[in-house]
C-alpha cells in the first residue's frame, strides 16, 4: 500500500508540476498591437551585437500572425523577423545573419550604392541591372526574391542619400 502511495503521491506531484508549466505558457505576456514593432526593436537589440540604428518596418498581419521585419542600417545588414500570434504572443526573432552584397558590385555601381539600395529595399533582393546617369548618379533595379517586387532606385556613387524611388510592379 506505501508503495502505492509514493506512485500516486509522484504522479500527483508531476501532473502539478505540468500544470503549473502549462499555466505559465497560457500567461506569457501579450504584447499590445501598437506595441509590437518596438518590442522587435527592443528583442532584436539583444539579439544582434552591436546593432547599432535599427529600421524597423511596419507590422504586417498574415495567415493569423503578426510580423514585424526589421535590419541594421549599415553597409551589409543584418536582417530580423519577429513573429507574433495571433494573440500577439511573441513567438520569436528570425535572425538572418550578415547580408553581403559586396557581388553586386560587378554590376557597374560602386558597393555603397548598391548596398543603400538593398537597405532601403528591406528584404533580400537581387540588382537586375546598374544605368550610370549623369554624375555621379546611378539607376539600379532591384527585385526582391520572395515576390515580383521590382523597385528603381537612383543614388550617388556614395551611397548617402536616395534621390529617387520608384516601385515598378
């Protein structure tokens, strides 16, 4: 009977246990949904070293989960995606790592350029094709890999500044 008793009392204190792990994941904190692209930012910051600046695009909601991407704003960027329920449980952060586009620059503009472009794009995309304008001006398409965006965007040779963006689909 003592035997018994120790099985039950064990049992007993496991399915407490499981209860009480399955009552702190139904009370994870939900994130208010005007609060979800900071909480990426601020996820994120731990996440990456030395982020640095952080460009954060708007949350989009898809397929009942909330998305928020984001990069660094440096030369090759490190691109992020936090996922959120549909409750706005945070699920998790997507670190895609360093994005080196030092092999676009075979294509006629100087890597700053290129890389200010594929920033602002925001997602990993490919340059179609460089037109050099008037000095020190170049026109560079770009197209996102994950969709049939397609997007032209001039710049200086030192990357500091778009002077024009055009979204081409």
């Amino acid at each position: 009977m003592k035997r018994n008793l120790t099985r039950t009392g064990a049992t007993a204190l496991l399915l407490a246990s499981c209860g009480f792990l399955f009552a702190q994941e139904s009370e994870a904190k939900i994130v208010d949904e005007g609060k979800l692209a900071q909480y990426c930012r601020e996820e994120a910051i731990v996440r990456i070293k030395n982020a640095g600046e952080l460009i954060i695009l708007p949350v989009e909601k898809n397929h009942g989960k909330f998305h928020v991407y984001g990069q660094t704003d440096e030369g090759s960027p490190v691109l992020f995606e936090c996922t959120f329920d549909a409750n706005r449980k945070f699920l998790g952060i997507k670190v895609t790592g360093d994005h080196d586009h030092g092999d676009h620059a075979a294509k006629g503009a100087p890597k700053a350029a290129i890389n200010k472009c594929l920033q602002i794009v925001g997602v990993p995309a490919n340059v179609e094709k460089v037109s050099p304008l008037r000095p020190p001006f170049y026109e560079i398409i770009i197209k996102e890999k994950a969709s049939p965006r397609r997007v032209a965007c001039t710049v200086p040779a030192d990357g500091s500044e778009i002077e024009d963006w055009v979204e081409m689909n």
